[in-house]
C-alpha cells in the first residue's frame, strides 16, 4: 500500500510558498521509500563532480547552475513525486523554489530535509567513485570569492581605496546568487577542463550532466 503523503515529515518554516503552491520537505527514510515503491524521483542538484564523486543510486543529475523545471518533470514518470536533493538542503531548497510553478499544474515537489549527508546519516547506501579526485566545484567557488575579497580588501587598505570595488563586485554577485538560485562562477568553474567529468553517459537530459 503507498504511503499516504500526510505522513511524510515537514518543516513548516522551510515551506517555500507561492501564490498557493507549496514545496513541502521529506526525510530521507521517507524518500528511500518512495523509491523503492516507484513512487518517486529523486534529483541531484549539486554539480557533476559532486555527483561523479558520490551519489545516491537511482538519483538523477540535473544540477542548480543550469536547473530547468521543465527538465525535472521530464525526468519523473506520470504521478512520480519530484525530490530534490544537494548536500545539505539549501541548494534543493533554491531549485524547489524554481520548480513550484510545477506544483500549480498537480505535480509535488519535495527538499530531502538534511540532503545527502543525512541520508548518510541514517544510514542509508550511497555509491562512491575514489577515483575522481580534486576539489569540489563549490568549494573552488569559496575559494575563489574569499581570496577575491581578501586581496580586494588588502589592495585597497594598502594601494588604492577604488579596489574596494572588488570585494563589493563579489558581494553583489553572492547578493545575485541568493536572490536567484543562480551561481554565474559555480557555472563558469564547472566548464573548466580540471572539473568537467569525463565520461561518455548520458546528457542532463537523462539524468546525467557530463
């Protein structure tokens, strides 16, 4: 018997909302479920090199940088639940929010409360690739804006106030990531030859972003 989705474990506060449409959050054990019984689709939102290093099995590659509502439908069958996931949940929150003109046409959306790591914390099985190595897309993302702000900052203490247009150019950028669920430096970092996953699967489109 399916799960009826009264059950399924929210948090009223990180319920995204618009004009009436809601993206509720489910937990992890609840997911697993769903997938076994075909209930449900499960989405990762994180980057490629992220997914090729670990993954949920089953789970479908559409990741936030280039995140299409559209696409995520496509990739669920007629009455499959859609479940995002990233890390933790913040960027899952952010494509729910992108996705909840798709509750208005009947389809529910889902944040996997916690992302991979609580899945992992319950306990539940995931696949992982040691052989891709390197640094994460969004920690090159980190990386880049703190040294950005750090010289900036540096350069205009020290040599010319105007430099303080480097770290206000990185703030307005952040600023314009949270505000849109878009990251134009995780987007351009992934097109670099160092973080493009080399495989010959499938594209987005089938669940996989090489």
């Amino acid at each position: 018997m399916k799960q009826n989705e009264a059950q399924v474990t929210t948090t009223p506060q990180a319920t995204a909302t618009i004009t009436g449409a809601t993206a509720r959050e489910a937990a992890p054990r609840d997911v697993r479920k769903w997938l076994n019984d075909g209930e449900s689709v499960l989405i990762d939102v994180r980057e490629p090199d992220e997914h090729a290093r670990e993954h949920i099995v089953g789970s479908k590659l559409l990741p936030l940088s280039r995140f299409d509502p559209q696409m995520a439908t496509a990739l669920a069958k007629p009455g499959q639940k859609i479940v995002l996931h990233c890390r933790s949940g913040r960027r899952a929150a952010d494509a729910c929010r992108m996705a909840l003109s798709l509750t208005e046409g009947g389809t529910t959306v889902f944040n996997m409360t916690g992302g991979i790591e609580a899945w992992k914390k319950d306990g539940l099985p995931v696949e992982v690739n040691t052989r891709v190595s390197g640094i994460s897309v969004m920690r090159q993302v980190q990386l880049v804006i703190g040294i950005g702000v750090l010289a900036g900052s540096a350069l205009a203490w020290f040599v010319d106030p105007r430099f303080v247009a480097i770290p206000a150019f990185f703030g307005a950028g952040l600023t314009f990531a949270g505000a849109t669920g878009t990251c134009a430096l995780a987007t351009a970092l992934g097109w670099m030859p160092w973080n493009r996953v080399k495989s010959g699967g499938p594209s987005c489109a089938a669940g996989s972003c090489g």
